[in-house]
C-alpha cells in the first residue's frame, strides 16, 4: 500500500473518531436540556426518557474508546495524531460523565414531580443555558481545534460557579426558615451542583483543546486566559 492511501486511511479514522465524539456530545447536550425541562415542567415521561437514553451514552464512550485503542494498536500513530487520540480518548471520558450527571437531573425530576409544587425555578434553568452552551461550544472548539473558542468557554465556568453559590445560599435559607421545604431544597441543590460539575467538564475538555492544539497543559492554572498561550 502506497503512503498516501495509508495517510488516507489514517485521515478518514481520525475524522471518524471525531464524527462519532461530536454525535455523542449531541447526545449529552439534549440529555441536559431534556433533563432541565423535565425539572420545570414536572414532566416524568421526558425525566424518564433521560433515564432510558444514558445506556446508549454509555455504549457511545465504550465505541469510542474501542476505536481509538484499535487505531493506537493497528496504526502505531506518531506525535500528532497519538495527542489527537489521548485527548479524544479524555473528552469521551468527560463527555459520558456530562450524561450521568444529566441522569442525575432527571432522577430528581422524578423525585420532585412526585412532591408539591414549589415556587418558579429561576437560576437553574438559567445556570442550565450557560452549561448546555458550554458544552456546544466546547465541542466546537475540538471539532475547529479552535482555543479562542476554548478560552471563552473556560472563562465562562467562573459564571456558574457564582450561580451555584447564589442557589445554594438561597435554598439553604429556604430550609432554615420552614423544615418542609428540606427535600425538596436539597434536590435542587444536588441539581445545581451537578449543573456546576457539567461546567467543569467542559472546561476539561476546553483544557485538552489548547493542549491538543499548542501542546500546552493549562491543566489546574488558575484564571486561564487567551494571553496565557503567548506566555
């Protein structure tokens, strides 16, 4: 087999290790979204569903990691693409772990459906919107290899952690002032805290983009920022 074909053949897997990571994350974003919608409409079908569907998220991160093994074993990758690999192989990871926490959410919609209606939810849906774009966008800077993009998901994280912190503060309050409201408190902040960690998986993947991009691990940096990759 000439070079070329075989360059070929390595592109069209490379490519299709991306394709299938990017379906995923498509799987995780609606899981997350489903999830939140299942929480404000007290909807169990939808909550449900999200249940249902996190086996097939399961199964997607066990394809990805079986190919990108069979493509380290069978085509011996240099430099380049084994980084492309690892931080594949690392945003997979990242990636099912976004949709067990929007299982979580799910089981507490359930949990919550069954209890008496509460007040409007406000700040999750809102914490919701900032982590579903986080991780749109964070798979689009992989996708692009693209570290502005990453940046600016990474900056974002700092948002919901201010939110998560307002939400605990006003539910923990909540439970000060009337004991029934305890159940029902504490799932919204298992809820809010799982939102925040979806934020910090994004941030991980964020942080495998500039790595995979300039070989540069910002891993565990504080205040990362654009001007940090010229430093």
């Amino acid at each position: 087999m000439s070079e070329d074909k075989k360059t070929r053949l390595f592109e069209k897997d490379l490519d299709k290790i991306t394709e299938t990571l990017t379906q995923m994350g498509g799987m995780v974003e609606k899981a997350i979204l489903t999830s939140i919608l299942a929480l404000k409409n007290r909807d169990t079908r939808l909550a449900k569903e999200v249940i249902r569907d996190d086996a097939e998220i399961d199964q997607k991160e066990i394809d990805i990691d079986q190919r990108c093994i069979q493509y380290i074993a069978l085509q011996q990758p240099k430099a380049g693409d084994l980084r492309f690999v690892t931080s594949a192989m690392k945003i997979n990871n990242d990636l099912e772990r976004m949709g067990d926490y929007a299982e979580s959410i799910a089981r507490q919609a359930l949990f919550l459906s069954k209890k008496p209606a509460w007040r409007p939810l406000v700040n999750i849906p809102l914490m919701a919107d900032i982590a579903t774009s986080m991780v749109r966008d964070c798979l689009n800077a992989f996708v692009r290899r693209d570290t502005q993009i990453a940046y600016d998901v990474i900056q974002r994280d700092e948002e919901v952690d201010k939110m998560q912190s307002k939400v605990y503060k006003n539910l923990l309050n909540d439970m000060l002032q009337d004991k029934n409201n305890i159940e029902r408190a504490s799932a919204l902040i298992l809820v809010s805290s799982k939102l925040e960690r979806i934020a910090d998986q994004s941030t991980n993947i964020c942080e495998e983009v500039i790595y995979l991009v300039t070989g540069e691990n910002v891993r565990h940096r504080e205040n990362i920022t654009l001007e940090d990759s010229s430093s």
